[in-house]
C-alpha cells in the first residue's frame, strides 16, 4: 500500500488525482463493511484541494479519528515526502484494512457506540512560506465545516500522524493534557511490541516516554500541523511526530530510500492494536 505514494503529490495535479482515486479504489475493493466516503473538495489560494474522509459505523455517537496529510511541497522540485507524509497515508491504509476485518470477524467485543473517522488531509504544506494563511488548508477547512455539523462534538480522540518512518532513532514526546492519556495507552502497546520478536526489525528503539512531561506543563500549540484547528476547538489530540524533526524533513532526501521499513511496519501494528483497543474499550 505504500509504493503508489513515491510520486509527487501537490495539491490539484494528475499525480494527487491519481493518490485519490488509489485511496478510494483501496476503500472499494479490500473492505468488507460499508465505510462512509466524505470528500471535502474546495478551492482556496488559487488550489483546487480534496480532503478524504471514510468512516466506519457512521450512526456511531464517538469518534476516533486517524489523519495524516496526502499532499507533499511544491518546492524543492520532485519533493515525495516519503515519512510526510507517504508513510502514514499507507499507515492509515494498512489500519483500516485490520480494523475492517476486526469489525467483521469480531463485532460482539466492539463497542456499537464507537465510529472511527479515518481522514486523508489535503493541502497542509505551504505553497510559499508558512503562515496562518498558507497551511494546513485542509484541516483547517475541514474542522470548520465538523464544528458547523456537529461532528466535532462527537471526537474523542483526533490522532494525527506526521514524519513517521524515516531512517534514524527518534523521539516522539507527548504534547497535550487531552491527548496524554491516550498516549499512555500507545506507549504501553509500544512496550509490548518491542518484547516480541518483532521489536528486532526497530533493534528495540523505544520512541514514546509517558514519564518525560515536559510539554505538558506548556499546555499550548507546540507544532503548527494538522491537528492545530481542531485543538483550538477543544478536541483531544494525541499528535505523533518526532522531536526534533528528522533531519531529512523539507528536504529532497525526504524520499523511499531514507524510509525504514521496520519501522514503519512498527506503526502500522501499534495503530491497529491501538484502534483495536479504543473500539472495543472507549474508556481506557
């Protein structure tokens, strides 16, 4: 699922219609359940933009949302954004597949009045320099049409993927009083893994560290990403991006070659086991 993202994909081309459609014949062709397809199209800034959204079990009352962004920078030219954002976007796919099959195969330990909302953000890059203007079109636009339906109210937890899977040993800290309890539930799934035989492919890197607080204390935006206008809106976020960034970020090395795949493979397995988890028990 991830090799169709090693393309450009700046917002309005043939190669992000091309990433659409691949999302949605992937939707279409390997779920069993019937996913509810939202797509959000605008334009803004002289950019036509799609926002993807699928949901399961869409008469649900709460929500976990999964997001990452789809589209990659304008600049340097033939940017892919390999770990931003190719490998959560196949990271979201893998998810949704296992949950789809989880959903069939095992519907009496789900709870009936949890939905997850799985969104493929548009438009989150800046085409020149980054400002409050020039950002996270996507996101933005959608968490102002969700808070004028009503859909905002009924997310419990808005998780957000970005810079995941690049080469290296890296840190993701937590960032939110909201968010922090969930990230205590992903950090002792983490544990877990890398006790199986599995943590190899990660020579048992631990990433997440539920006992450094330090962001807490601040208890404010951090990172401008997707996450930001939904956060302003008071929904809980549970943002998983390394800090510091990796050091291939904005740059033409950013591409398949410095993606780990173990790690990658390690994301995709915790994300399932922790949407496994918060469907089937909504109050850990």
């Amino acid at each position: 699922v991830l090799l169709p993202f090693n393309i450009t994909r700046v917002p309005g081309t043939k190669e992000s219609l091309f990433i659409q459609s691949y999302i949605q014949k992937y939707y279409n062709n390997t779920m069993e359940n019937d996913w509810d397809l939202e797509i959000d199209q605008f334009e803004a800034s002289g950019y036509n933009f799609t926002n993807i959204v699928y949901t399961l079990n869409p008469d649900a009352k709460r929500f976990v949302v999964l997001s990452a962004h789809y589209d990659s920078k304008l600049e340097p030219k033939g940017f892919i954004g390999g770990m931003d954002s190719a490998a959560p976007c196949a990271i979201l796919l893998y998810v949704s597949r296992f949950i789809d099959q989880v959903y069939s195969q095992d519907k009496l330990n789900i709870d009936g009045e949890m939905g997850v909302k799985i969104v493929f953000f548009d438009g989150e890059e800046a085409f020149k320099e980054w400002s409050d203007t020039d950002s996270l079109y996507g996101s933005r636009h959608l968490a102002k049409k969700w808070a004028q339906e009503g859909v905002i109210e009924q997310i419990e937890t808005f998780v957000l993927l970005d810079l995941i899977g690049s080469e290296g040993n890296h840190t993701i800290p937590t960032y939110y009083r909201k968010g922090h309890k969930q990230y205590r539930l992903l950090n002792d799934i983490e544990d877990a893994f890398l006790q199986t035989v599995y943590g190899e492919q990660t020579k048992k890197h631990k990433e997440l560290n539920k006992r450094e607080r330090g962001f807490l204390s601040m208890n404010q935006l951090l990172i401008d990403d997707d996450h930001a206008p939904f956060w302003r809106q008071g929904v809980p976020v549970l943002h998983l991006i390394p800090n510091p960034f990796p050091p291939v970020w904005h740059t033409i090395d950013d591409d398949f070659h410095h993606l780990d795949q173990g790690n990658i493979n390690k994301w995709a397995i915790l994300m399932c086991e922790y949407l496994q988890t918060r469907m089937a028990f909504p109050n850990e």
